[in-house]
C-alpha cells in the first residue's frame, strides 16, 4: 500500500534512529568487557608492579582496582558518547536533504499534474463505453456521420447540407430518421483519427480502403471497386507512344521503374500511396506532395498537362475523377493502363470497436444488391441523374468506372486484407452472403447450405426485414 511523502520521512527518521542505538549499544558493551579485562589484569600485574614499581602506587592500585575500572568505563562512554553524537549530527544533516529533495520533487510532480490535468481537458478522448455504442443491432438507434465532399458519392448543397451516393445508401440501410449529419464538414487530412477517436459512428463518404487508414478504422465491405488509371501526357516519348490503355500494370511499373519519371502525389489518397511503393517518392520529397485538404484529381492532371509549377510525367488517379477533367477529355492526357487492370475496393468506414455496427451494414448491402437490378449500381446511377453535370453518362459507364464484376485480369489491389476486403473479390452473391453471415452470426447458427438459418429457423428475407 502506497504512503504519502511525510509518513515515509517519518520511517526513514525511526529506521536510521534504531540503527543508530543498535550500534551504540554494541559499541557499549565492547567497552565494558574491555574494563573487565582491565581490572582483571590489575591482579596479574600487581606483583609485578610490587617488585619493580614504587610500593604506594602498587598499593593504591590493588586499594583501588574498582575506581580504576569505573574509570576506565568513564573513559569508554566519552568516547561513545561522541561517537553517537556525530553518528546523529550526520543523520540529521542528511535526513534535511532528503525532506529538502522531496519538497522539491513533490512541487515539480504537483505542477507535471497540473500540466497533465490541463491536457486532457482539452483531448477529446471518448470514454470507453462510449466508444462501443452497439452491442447489438436492435440497439442502433441513431447514427452520426462525418462527411467529405467527394463528388458524385457526396456533395454539399448552398446550405452545406450533405447529399449524394453516400447519404442515400445510409438512409435505405438505417432509415432517414436515424441518421444525423456532423455540423461541421470533416476533412480528408484529419477524418481517420476524428472517427476513431469517436467524433462521429462512421463516414458517409464512401472512401478507399488503404493499409494505412485500415490500422486505425475498419472498413465494410466493399460497394465497388473503383477503377485507377495512369496517366501521361499524350506524346510522352516512352509511355505515350502505344497510345491509349495499351499497357498492362506490370508492364507500365516496370518501365516507370528504370525511367525513375517525375511525379507529384496528393498526400494519403491513392495517388501518394502508388507513388510510394513504386515510382519512388518518398515522404521527405515534401516539395511533391499536394495538400489533401486543397488538391484533387484534377489538380493532378494539371501537373501532368503541364499548367502547374511542378514537372511532373505520370501520375496515377481514379479513372472517373480524371475524365471530368478537360485535358483528359480532350485527350491531352491519357490512361495508358488497359481497362480495370488497377482495382481499388470503396466502402463505408467505422470504428474497428463498432463491429455490430459493421457486420449490420453489410448484410443491408447485400440486401440493396440482391434486391435492386444493379444493385448499388443502380443507386449510384440515379443519383447522378439528379446531377446536371452528370446525366449524359450511362449505367453502362457507370459500370465501367464503379466495377462490381471482376474481370480475371483485373489487379484488385492489397489494401489492408481486412476481414472485409479480399484479395480476391467473390464473383458470386451467394458467396458474399456467406462471408457477411459467418461474422454476424455465431457459426453454428449459419447453415451450410443456402440462406435458410436452421438452427434458429427463421428466413433470411425475413431477417432482413427484421432489421
């Protein structure tokens, strides 16, 4: 048990004071047997003395040996009594430079706790039952969402309202009175940590699933696979004369690599984690580094196109995001990646303690795939109709940007190989059913074959509608 600062000087004072007397005590009885011994030897030396010393001294020695020994114990205790005196006198000194030390020691952990005190209550550090807010499905109640502008998946209206892909798909798995938007829009460069810390439940943007971002948050399953392009300056002198998706991804990195080419990245995003593993940009070239907060696909194309400050010969971005650009419309700049060779998985981000919460959403995912023509396709299609900017595109090339089928030559790319991204997609509705069923039910509830849960004897339609 622990004690407090005084009453610990207080038992070093005791402890050094019985180790004091302990040794004064010894020192005593030394003395005394050396008396003994002194007064004993007065009886073999009085003959000597008798013979060769003057007879009155002898006489007064042998009258009295009792006074020469007391004398003798008188001169022992002066000796010990100084001795004693400057045994305490050190103690003293050092148990005041002790009390002197910790005063001082006690002042300096009273202002660390004061520091301590002052920093917590400015961290937004979430409690832990706070953190774990569903335990079970039946629990969730309400929903707060971060959101980022990433158009089409999200936008924000004149009023910084937030709609789009994103929203919509959250109000068909959770219901619109469920869901309650963050007041103020989160940002690319702090939205990972806002979520894990607690912030909000999860990110109503669908975002990319990455190995960094994946350490901190969990990710859903995926809702597609966006394709990633490459992108050059038509006419570039090695990787632009075979013209338009003519390279492999292989190929393309292996050239790039012996070339060691020019590029910019935007900081976290897909772009900068490409440009790390294989076109050798490293965190310390800050100089071509794009704000995340600031920059964009478009930003990126420019670099390439040349209309920015930086020289820069490839860069890799998100196929849909660089064809609202007008240097890759107007070919300019070009994909030089075959279609879907570079497949990255988008999904729905929350906190890896809220795996109800997760497991929730993907069965209600499944449930939008199997039960619309297209499934989250289809949602996406929509919404971008409601967008002017937008509707000229077709589901075909919705399927061509957003992919749900997954071609063999396809790279799906490693992210984080989380429970909810893998490597290699299942290509069969009954198979992602499977997957999303064993992390939401315990294993002996599933039923190995079909969709019939035996063991609780309910239909899985029904479960959905249960929901």
């Amino acid at each position: 048990m622990k004690q407090s600062a005084p009453k610990l000087a207080e038992a070093d004072r005791k402890d050094a004071k019985g180790i004091n007397w302990h040794s004064t005590l010894l020192w005593g009885i030394i003395g005394v047997l050396l008396n003994l011994i002194l007064w004993f030897l007065t009886f073999l030396i009085t003959p000597l003395v008798n013979k060769e010393w003057p007879t009155k001294f002898g006489e007064f020695l042998i009258t009295h040996r009792l006074l020469v020994g007391l004398v003798g114990i008188l001169i022992t205790s002066v000796f010990w009594i100084v001795k004693v005196r400057r045994q305490n006198n050190d103690l003293r000194r050092s148990l005041t430079a002790a009390e002197n030390s910790l005063s001082s020691t006690r002042q300096r952990l009273a202002a660390a706790e004061a520091k301590l005190a002052t920093i917590e209550s400015t961290m937004p550090t979430p409690k832990v039952e706070e953190i774990i807010r569903f335990r079970r499905f039946e629990n969730i109640e309400k929903i707060v969402y971060g959101h980022i502008a990433y158009s089409p998946l999200l936008d924000h209206d004149e009023a910084g309202r937030p709609y789009g892909v994103g929203i919509t798909l959250l109000e068909m798995i959770f219901g619109h009175n469920r869901i309650e938007a963050l007041d103020i829009k989160a940002l690319w460069s702090d939205f990972v940590d806002e979520l894990a810390s607690g912030q909000y439940d999860i990110v109503a943007t669908p975002i990319f699933e990455t190995r960094e971002r994946s350490t901190k948050i969990a990710f859903c399953s995926p809702m597609f696979y966006s394709n990633i392009g490459l992108y050059v300056k038509k006419g570039h002198k090695v990787l632009g004369r075979s013209g338009e998706n003519s390279w492999s991804f292989d190929e393309a990195i292996e050239t790039l690599q012996r070339m060691s080419p020019k590029v910019v990245a935007i900081a976290g995003e897909i772009s900068g984690k490409m440009a790390l593993k294989y076109l050798g940009l490293t965190p310390e070239d800050k100089s071509k580094w794009l704000d995340p907060n600031r920059a964009s696909v478009a930003s990126l194309i420019k670099a390439v196109n040349g209309e920015g400050k930086m020289e820069c010969e490839v860069v890799f971005a998100e196929v849909f995001q660089a064809e609202q650009t007008e240097a890759v419309r107007a070919k300019d700049v070009i994909n030089i990646l075959k279609p879907k060779a570079l497949l990255y998985p988008v999904s729905f981000a929350v906190r890896k303690e809220d795996y109800v919460l997760r497991r929730y959403i993907n069965l209600k995912l499944l449930q939008i795939e199997e039960s619309l023509p297209d499934g989250v396709l289809k949602v996406i299609f929509d919404e971008m109709q409601k967008n002017e900017h937008y509707r000229h595109y077709t589901l075909e090339d919705i399927k061509r940007f957003f992919v749900r089928d997954y071609p063999a030559p396809g790279i799906k790319h490693d992210v984080g190989q989380t429970s909810t991204s893998p490597k290699e997609p299942p290509t069969d509705n009954k198979e992602s059913r499977d997957v999303a069923l064993q992390g939401f039910f315990k294993p002996d509830e599933v039923a190995s074959s079909g969709t019939q849960i035996k063991s609780i004897g309910i239909d899985l339609n029904d479960a959905f509608a249960k929901a």
